[in-house]
C-alpha cells in the first residue's frame, strides 16, 4: 500500500507499515546531539568513562535523539497520502525507553497505524504504535504511541 485517500486513512485500523531504513547511530551523531541539547552527560560522550564506569560497557544515545529520529524514519514506512497539505506532530502518549542504544548501533522503527479520526475539517488525528528496534537486540529501544495531525485539502474528505 503505498497511496492512500483521506477517506481510506479514515476506515483503517491496525495496519502494519513496513519497517524504516536502519539508522546508523555513531558517536559523532551522539557528540552533535548533546552540543544540541546540551546535555553532555557522561554516558554519552565520554567513551573512557562510559566505559569504565557504567554497566553498558561504552556510551549511549540519548534516549531523546532515539526518539527524535522517528521523523525521518517515516519516509519510506508511511504511505503516500493523497491531498495531503502537511503532517503536524500532535504528541506522544505512553512514551517508553526499554533498551539503551549503545553507540554505533543501527536501530530501525516499526510502525502500525492504529486509528485514524476526522477532527476540523481538513484534519484527521492519526494514532500510531511505534517501536523501536535496535539491530541484534530482542528488546525494543523504545515504545510508544504517536499521534500525528494530517492536513488534507478539505474536499478530500
């Protein structure tokens, strides 16, 4: 399924998307992540210390770069929505981190699109269960459900 019409995305429930592309995370992606936010704990940026000093036997991701890397994982996984004038981030609901992502790992997100309701015209609330799986790992990074407002074009509907 790679096309779908506002009145389509309305009727569908439980729908499996394919996986994203996997995601490199590497240290410099980690280093770059903390500048941003600044949030330089140890654990992420000091390889040494990380090392010697915690039980993950080198350093790890932000649990909020895993989560932030969920927009672009989208591209490929979600279908084409016809009419479509923008997709808004309206939140996250049950937000879990399970597993930290050790630096140089590859991690990958699944998506099921759970509902999807009319609200103003020309928005649809679309609920999604999200999970992210680290490559080699039973245990996601991370669960939760987002929801997304997506903007049609209001005769779409």
């Amino acid at each position: 399924m790679t096309r779908l019409t506002a009145d389509e995305l309305l009727k569908t429930h439980d729908l499996h998307l394919p996986p994203s592309d996997w995601v490199m995370i590497d240290q410099a992606m980690i280093n770059t992540f903390a500048d941003v936010t600044r949030d330089h704990q140890f654990i992420h940026v000091d390889v040494k210390r990380a090392e010697s000093e915690t039980p993950f036997g080198g350093t790890i991701a932000h649990g909020f770069l895993t989560l932030s890397l969920l927009s672009g994982m989208t591209e490929n996984s979600f279908p084409e929505i016809v009419g479509l004038k923008g997709v808004l981030n309206y939140g996250l609901d049950k937000l879990r981190f399970l597993s930290p992502v050790h630096a140089n790992s590859r991690v990958r997100a699944h998506f099921e699109l759970i509902e999807c309701t009319a609200k103003d015209f020309g928005q649809l609330l679309v609920r999604y269960n999200v999970s992210v799986e680290i490559e080699g790992n039973d245990k996601p990074a991370l669960v939760a459900d987002w929801l997304a407002m997506v903007l049609v074009e209001a005769d779409s509907i």
